[in-house]
C-alpha cells in the first residue's frame, strides 16, 4: 500500500473516531441531577471516612461502608459539576468480580500481610496497579518526586518487565521463543491486574514499543502504535478525551523515538543508570508539557529521581507476580518470595522521602 492510501486511511478512520465521539459524547448541564450505572474498572481510593471512584469518566466520593471493589457493577445518583458527581448516593450494588478480579484482591491482602506499609502498597502498585490502600501522605511523596506513574501498572512499566523477562529468558531459550514466552507474559500480566481499559492500553503500547526496540523498526513501530490507538479509539472514542490514554499513547510513542539516541549520549554514565535515566528521560520529553498544563507543576529533578529508582521495577514486579501467585496456593514459600523484593522496596521509598 503506497503512502498516499495509508495516509488517506489513516484520515478517514480517525475522521469516522471524531463522528463517533462527537454523537457519544453525552452532554451534561452543570447542576443537573443524572444516574449512572457501570462497572468498576479504576479501583477505589479510600480515607478515613469515605472512598473515591471514578466511573465513566466522572469522580464522586461515597461513604466508607459499603466498601466497593475493583470489578463491581454500581448505580450511583447525583448533581453533575465540572466532571465530578456531588452529593453522590448509591443506588445499587452487585458483585461481578471473576476469577481474576478475585485473585487480584487476594494476591494483594497477601501483599498485605506480609509486608508493611508503604512497601506492601508499592509491590501492589507496581505489580497489580493497585492504588486503593496507598497511604495519602506516600502517594504525596510519589507526586511531588514525579514517580506516581512508577507505582501504578502503566506501559513503562510492561516494557521494562518484559525486557527483563527476555534477557531472563534468553540465557535458556533461543529468540524467537524468547519473545513468544515475553509477549505471553505481558498479557498474563494484564490479566491478573484485572483487564480493565489502562491495563489494555498498557499491554498493546508496552507489547509495541518493547517489540520496536527489539527489532529497531521504530518507522514500523510507530505506525503500528497509531493504528492500534485508532482501532482502540474506534472501539471506545470516549478514551480521546482521557488523559490515561493520551498520555500512555505520548509516552510510548517517547520511548520508541528517543530512549535508544538518548542511551547512546549518556555513554558516561554508569550501566546500571544509564537505561533507566534514558528511559526516564524519553518519557519524560512526551509527557511533561501535558502534566505540567494539566496540574500546573513539574519537578526538575524527576528525570534523576526515576533514574534512581525505575531498575528496582523488574525486579519488584517479577518478585511480586511470582510470591502472590505462590503466596495464594502455599503462603510460606510466596512469603519467602516477597522477603527478597523488600530490600529493593526499602531503598525505593529512601529514595523518595530523600528527595520529597
């Protein structure tokens, strides 16, 4: 197919993407009272007194109890302003958790009782994407040092997982099964963090970038990450507006045109920096305008700091996946499992209260 259809198909797809979002987009007064009803798909923060949710698109706060889960479908009821729902009142509840969104809560009270916090909140973040029971004053910390999309399953995250998981690999496989095996564990990966929109999203832009840089076709890998994001968005032209997706798509799309350059002038820095400080500061270039007009700050020192603490990732992640899956089955083993990812937690979180 010549240039001139690819680029005309890519303009009639992404023109039908905007008719459909346009006629989806519901169009809601300030001040209206709406009900809406739909499954959890990002886990709830809670507080002392109340939990946070957010669905489709539209943050409410409920009291406490009854305490609502990753998975479950709801009705909620309530006065609509500047995408947020006020004076918020639960109208139904029903558990639709699966197999999945029950081994992830599982895993996760496992995390739970064998480490203290903050190290279990980061093991469930990094591994599962779980956010709900990160203590408030450490998610501030994580903000402040720009380090909150490290603790939170995004596609930086897959691809460093499967980079390690590929070189792991390669000391025993040859590279054609070696890739086959990686790529099968970034989605066994999405699965167990529950399948919901992010983590897709994270799983297809991670698969992509992770397979670019193994072949080095970044001008193929690009192409195939704007075709998958148009096919994502025709399916669900409401993810245009969402900035999870906007800044996974730039994120990724970073890391395919400037982690390897970036990595070849930092020839200076030490080997075991050097990937994560170009990887940081790849992703970095894409999404700090867009975090900085979004929440109006930026910390400098960001780049460094993700330096610092991204290559302990691979290794909590792997250790995490492994001693919940093995915790849940037989708790000694999965406990002696996790114990190995703790000194790696302990330095990540002085790393973080050093510089916040």
């Amino acid at each position: 197919m010549s240039k001139t259809w690819q680029l005309s198909l890519l303009f009639f797809i992404f023109f039908i993407i905007l008719f459909r979002f346009y006629q989806t987009k519901v169009r809601i007064e300030n001040g209206e009272e709406v009900k809406i009803t739909g499954q959890v798909l990002s886990e709830p923060i809670r507080y002392d007194t109340s939990q946070s949710l957010v669905l489709e698109n539209i943050k409410f706060y409920l009291p406490l109890y009854p305490e609502i889960f990753y998975g479950d479908r709801i009705s909620v009821s309530g006065f609509y302003e500047n995408k947020t729902l006020k004076r918020a009142k639960l109208v139904s509840l029903s558990e639709k958790r699966n197999f999945f969104f029950k081994t992830r809560e599982k895993i996760i009270v496992f995390f739970q009782k064998t480490l203290p916090e903050p190290s279990a909140s980061l093991v469930a973040g990094v591994t599962l994407g779980s956010k709900a029971s990160i203590p408030v004053k450490y998610w501030e910390k994580l903000k402040k040092t720009g380090t909150a999309h490290v603790v939170v399953a995004s596609g930086m995250n897959v691809s460093l997982v499967a980079s390690f998981i590929l070189s792991l690999l390669l000391l025993f496989l040859n590279r054609r099964k070696a890739i086959v095996l990686t790529l099968a564990a970034i989605w066994l990966y999405a699965a167990m963090s529950g399948l919901d929109a992010p983590i897709i999203r994270a799983a297809i832009m991670g698969s992509i970038a992770f397979t670019a840089q193994l072949f080095g076709r970044l001008s193929l890998a690009f192409r195939s990450l704007v075709m998958s994001a148009l096919i994502m968005l025709l399916i669900k032209p409401v993810w245009l507006n969402d900035l999870g997706f906007i800044l996974s798509f730039v994120a990724t799309t970073a890391l395919i045109l400037w982690q390897k350059p970036i990595e070849r002038r930092l020839y200076f820095v030490p080997g075991v920096l050097r990937e994560g400080l170009s990887t940081s500061l790849a992703a970095q270039i894409g999404v700090a305008p867009i975090l900085f007009v979004t929440f109006g700050q930026f910390n400098p020192l960001s780049p460094l700091i993700n330096a610092l603490v991204i290559w302990t990732i691979p290794y909590i992640t792997v250790l995490g996946m492994v001693g919940g899956l093995v915790g849940v089955v037989v708790p000694f083993f999965g406990k002696l499992v996790l114990y190995l990812a703790y000194p790696l937690c302990l330095y990540f979180n002085g790393v973080i209260s050093i510089f916040s």
